[in-house]
C-alpha cells in the first residue's frame, strides 16, 4: 500500500512542479509550509486508519479520520485557496 501511496504522492510533486514552471508563478513560503503540514497529516491519517481498522478497532479508526483527516483537509484547502486567490488577483 506505501508503494502505491509513495508513487502517488510523488507523482503529485512533479506535477505541482511541472505546473509552476509552465506557468510560471511561485510559491510563497508559508503556502509550502501549510501545504506540507496538510499532506503529513493526511499521510498519518491514512496510515493510523488502516492500522486501527487492522487490529479491529472501528472506533479509533473514526476517530482518526475526524481528529487528523478533517484538519489534514482543511489545511490542504487553505493552501490551494491561498495560491489560487493570490494568482487571480495579479
């Protein structure tokens, strides 16, 4: 599962990249800072859901979801509205 998660993750990456250099806009450093913090915590989430749904416990699993997938998400959104307002307004 790591494997496929990785190459997603990586293919994500170079397309972040090849995507500003084709249209040729830059990051700020706190939208990459947001950014990563969101994708860590959406990887730890992923990683914690599955492990609890393995060792049976549904409950934690939820709890996970809702505890660190719901600001994982929030701060992935935050950053994209960020750099989305920030090129539409120059």
């Amino acid at each position: 599962m790591w494997l496929i998660v990785g190459l997603i993750v990586g293919a994500l990456v170079m397309g972040l990249f090849w995507l500003m250099k084709r249209n040729s806009f830059s990051l700020k450093w706190y939208e990459w800072l947001i950014g990563i913090v969101g994708l860590v915590l959406l990887l730890l989430t992923i990683q914690n859901y599955f492990g609890s749904l393995n060792e049976l416990e549904s409950k934690a699993a939820s709890m996970f979801l809702l505890v660190l997938g719901l600001p994982a998400l929030i701060l992935l959104a935050l950053s994209w509205q960020m750099v989305a307002r920030r090129i539409k307004k120059a």
